[in-house]
C-alpha cells in the first residue's frame, strides 16, 4: 500500500525487512509463544480444553500450511479430516513442531506480508495466552500501547458478532479506546476491561479474563458462563 509522508522515505516492497514492517504485532506474539513453547515443553497445559501444548501447535501448523485440512477449523463436514491432519503433525518431533510455527510459509494466504498482521495479530495474542494463562502462577503483562490499539480495533466488530443473540443489553467498554452496544436487548450489561482482557472474553476465555462485569447478577453469571467466539 502506497502512503504519503510528511518527508522523504524508502518503501520496502519485499523480503525480510518488509516482513518485519509489516506484521509487528502478529509477528511478536508469534516469537514470544514459540519461546514459551519451548520453555514448557510439549505437555504443558493450555486454556483450550484437552488441548497441551503440542495439540495447540499443530493447530497453528494446520491452520497456516494446510489449506486443505484448514477449513475444517470452520466447517463441520471437513472436521474429521482436520483433525486427522493435525494428529498427524501433532507426532512430529517437539522442536521441528515449533520451529513451524515459529516460521511460517510466505505463501500462506495467512501469514504472507500483506496479510499476517490482520488476520495473525488476534489469533497469536489469544493462543499466547492460552499458554501463559493455563500456568497457575501467570501475572498479568504490560502490553504496548499500539498493541492494545490494535487489538480495539478487532473487538469492535468481535463483540457485535459475539454476542449478537445475547438476550440482554450490552455496553463493551475500553477505557481510552472506545465502547461497543451489542446483544439483542432486554437487561442492562456493562462489560469493561483493557483491550486485550475482552479479547479473551469475547473469544470464550471468560474465566481468564480480568474484566468488569456490571448488571444483574444472573444475567452476568449466564454471560460469564456463554459459549462464545467462533
């Protein structure tokens, strides 16, 4: 993408260094749970129930190299195949497996330059925290400030899916970022918390989620308990 600058400077079109510019976030996240990975081992436990660490690396592996297995992550019909697929790769020695994830392909329609900061910086930062959170004595981080930003800007929309059939009425607030109405009406809810906690939130992460939650105490307690993400 073309863009005017206030003064003279240099875009970079291709390579590494394009890579690098383009996906800060997604690209962060990514290396910071690769560490992590390699630091628990293959059987540390997740937030993603029966998942350990393996099971949720050859997820990411799935979902980013095999575009054959990866709609299955969606769709009903292809997830017998997935899942096949990722029990496949779930086998492969534990360093390979997060090397993989650690380097994905450039060709992938999800982690190539012009996409993995869009699609990656969501998906990276919750599973990052699917690792960081399932270890009783994890402490809260003190993320960037574009990193919050960024984040915003998905739970907007994120929300309004969410909890579009929720029966109640919902206030999503972020302070300093911005709020969002969503739910199908009824009783009154607040939902508050930073950026990245309503991202957990809203992405079925209730539990771990540090959050204010404001309203009638059984409404709050059925949202708290709602299946909610995709």
């Amino acid at each position: 993408m073309w863009h005017e600058c206030a003064a003279p400077c240099r875009v970079v079109r291709r390579g590494a260094a394009y890579h690098r510019g383009m996906s800060r976030y997604a690209r962060s996240e990514r290396q910071a749970l690769a560490d992590l990975m390699l630091a628990l081992g293959p059987d540390a436990p997740t937030l993603n129930e029966g998942w350990v660490a393996r099971d949720l690396a050859a997820h990411l592996v799935v979902r980013e190299r095999r575009p054959d297995a990866a709609g299955g992550i969606l769709l009903p019909p292809l997830r017998g195949y997935a899942e096949r697929m990722r029990l496949r790769i779930a086998a492969r020695p534990w360093a390979e497996l997060v090397a993989q994830v650690r380097q994905p392909p450039v060709w992938s329609p999800l982690s190539n330059p012009l996409t993995d900061e869009l699609v990656n910086t969501m998906e990276f930062f919750i599973h990052h925290e699917d690792v960081r959170r399932a270890d009783p004595g994890w402490q809260p981080r003190d993320l960037p400030v574009g990193l919050h930003a960024a984040l915003w800007k998905r739970v907007a929309p994120m929300a309004r899916f969410a909890l579009r059939r929720f029966p109640a009425s919902l206030l999503v607030q972020a302070p300093g970022h911005g709020e969002v109405r969503c739910g199908r009406g009824g009783e009154a809810l607040r939902l508050v918390g930073a950026p990245g906690e309503l991202t957990l939130f809203l992405s079925g992460r209730q539990r771990a989620a540090r959050v204010q939650l404001d309203g009638p105490a059984a409404t709050a307690d059925r949202l708290r308990t709602a299946k909610l993400g995709l």
